[in-house]
C-alpha cells in the first residue's frame, strides 16, 4: 500500500490535472494529508471550514466566478450539506466535485450506520457517485467525474476509500 | 430603528459595480430598490448567503462584495464569521438586516432578540471592522468609508419592515438571472 502522503499527492495532481483550482475543505482524520497537500499547493486556493454546508455555498460562489470547485468532507458532511445542495446546486445548477471520505465503507469499525445512509441519500439528491478503490483509478475517475459534473451542471460525488487514501 | 427599504435606498445610491448578495425580504425590496446584473439572489439554502459571497470575494478579490444577511439567516450559519474572517476577505463587507425575526417565515421572534451582539459575535471571529447603525443619517454618512477601507466588515442594521414590495421567488431564484450574473462577471 502506498504510505499517505503519495496517496495525497496522487488525489491532488488528479485534481490539478482536470482544473481543479478552488477546494473547501473540512477534516476527517482519513483526509488529513490530502488536507496538507492541498493547503500547500500554490495553484489550488483552499477554504477551510467550519461546517461542511458553508462550502457548498463558497463553491458555488466561486464557480460563478469561474473558478473549478471541490469540497472535501467525510460522508457526516454530506449529511450535513443536504439542504445546500439541493437549493444551491440542484436548484441553480451549480457543479461541484464532492470528494467524501466513507467512513462506515466495508469493515469499517463504528460508522456503519453512516456508511448505510451514504450512498442511499446520494441517490435520493441524483447526484451521480463513483467509488474509488483502487490508486490506479483515481486521475481517470477524477477526470470523468469533473467532465459529468461541469456537463450536467450538478455536484458529482467521488467516494473516497481506506485503499485510494493510503490509510488503515 | 430604521425601515429596511429606506436603509437599502442609502446603500442603492452609494452602489457602484458591487456585487451584492441579498437574501429573503432584503433580496425581495432590493432587486426593486437596485436592479443590477450584478444582483446574487440565489443562495436557495437558508444562512448560506454569507459563504456565497465568501466565495465571489475569493474568486473575484478585484470587486468588492456586499451580503445583506439577515439576523436568523446568521444564526444558522454562525460558523461562517469565522470561515470568512480566517479567509481574510479584505474586499467582503457582511451587513446583518437585523429585525429580530423570522420574518419571511411568519414573524416568530428569533432566540434573545435583540439581545445578541452580531457585531460582538464577527469582532471574537475576528473581523477587523464592526458597525451598527440604528439611524438612516448614520448609516448614510458612514457608508462611503465602509465601502473602501479593508474587510471583512460586518455592519449590524438595526431594521423594521417599512413598504410593502411584491414577493417574487421566481425572479430571485431564476436560472436565467443566475446565468446572466455568470456572464456579466465573466465581462
């Protein structure tokens, strides 16, 4: 397994790679890297939060002045942001790439009751998710997922794993 | 206490190019007040009209950005002062339209009206700059500094309805407004 940081460095230069230039983020202690890569690298402007929904509505600020957003959380900030994505980005067809860290994911001890309303309530909005599991998947996923959420003009969420993150 | 539509009226004549994010009955009297391509009325979720601007400031530190948040609207997103001060928006100036109540939704008094300091609340956030203002001459003379000294500014609003405007959520919440303002930033 790739140590963390390599697994940070990859998730952020798949980012940089689609244009990804403007991140909001709030930690989970599986994203802490991906947290320090971001906030280090001089062509991604990053928000760190206070709650998860503020950056639905910073992201979408953002967009309209043109820049390309991402929001980092773990899945408790999915469940907290519902209402902003569904008023801001559904409503207003605002893109954003949700990258959210599954916690509650397969073996995952203590979350999995989170981990079982995940991807339910993702489907409930129609956001379209991708599961990353595997390294070598990750620019392509990240790539693909940016191209839906700019065409569609809605959020596309891109479940992040233990295995993709380089963490146990 | 001033009327609200009054108080924008101040701040429509002072308007230049700023973008200005307006939300519930503030948003509804101000696309009257001053039709502008460069009015934000789409923040959808309530309290999020704070963050929304949070990010026109970041995205566009050229062009000064002004939120007219309301009081409960800030409540629900109390942790955005923080956010926005750590952000250092020098070009945002965050006003609170504070009436005391959930106004669009009935009128029902919010937690301690007008016993919360928002102006106390943004200074241990860390806003360099706080104001209130409960008099329209005030206000007006105060204005031409808090649009060009450096943010973020919160300005506390001390408000009461006055006249009556038409509600129109399918102005405020249109596609075509929201890609208009897309394209004029784009200019």
């Amino acid at each position: 397994m790739m140590d963390a940081k390599k697994a940070a460095e990859n998730i952020v230069e798949g980012l940089k790679q689609v244009g990804i230039d403007f991140v909001a983020t709030l930690p989970d202690l599986k994203l802490v890297e991906v947290i320090k890569v971001i906030d280090e690298d001089p062509d991604i402007k990053h928000v760190p939060l206070c709650r998860e929904e503020e950056g639905v509505g910073i992201c979408a600020g953002a967009y309209l002045t043109g820049k390309k957003t991402a929001l980092l959380m773990q899945n408790a900030g999915l469940l907290n942001s519902c209402n902003g994505l569904t008023t801001t980005c559904l409503q207003f067809q605002i893109p954003i790439l949700l990258l959210i860290y599954y916690a509650g994911d397969l073996g995952d001890r203590g979350f999995a009751t989170l981990g079982s309303v995940t991807e339910p309530v993702l489907d409930g909005l129609g956001i379209r998710t991708y599961i990353l599991r595997k390294m070598d998947e990750v620019a392509e996923t990240l790539r693909g997922a940016q191209i839906l959420a700019e065409d569609s003009r809605r959020p596309v969420a891109v479940l992040l794993t233990k295995s993709v993150l380089g963490v146990k | 206490m001033m009327k609200r539509d009054e108080c924008l009226k101040v701040l429509a004549r002072r308007r230049k190019d700023e973008i200005v994010v307006a939300v519930y009955t503030a948003a509804q009297e101000w696309i009257h007040i001053s039709p502008s391509e460069w009015n934000y009325t789409f923040t959808g979720a309530m309290g999020q009209g704070s963050s929304h601007a949070l990010g026109l400031a970041l995205g566009r530190p050229d062009k000064r950005v002004i939120v007219l948040d309301g009081d409960g609207s800030l409540l629900m997103n109390l942790g955005s002062l923080v956010t926005i001060a750590n952000a250092g928006a020098k070009n945002l100036v965050h006003c609170v339209c504070e009436n005391g109540t959930y106004e669009t939704n009935g009128g029902v008094p919010i937690p301690r009206a007008g016993q919360v300091s928002f102006t106390g609340f943004a200074r241990a956030a860390g806003y360099p700059k706080t104001y209130e203002f409960s008099k329209l001459d005030d206000w007006d003379q105060g204005l031409d500094k808090i649009l060009k000294e450096d943010g973020p500014i919160l300005v506390d609003l001390k408000v009461e309805p006055g006249e009556d405007y038409p509600e129109d959520f399918r102005r405020l919440y249109s596609i075509e407004h929201r890609e208009a303002f897309r394209k004029a930033l784009q200019k």
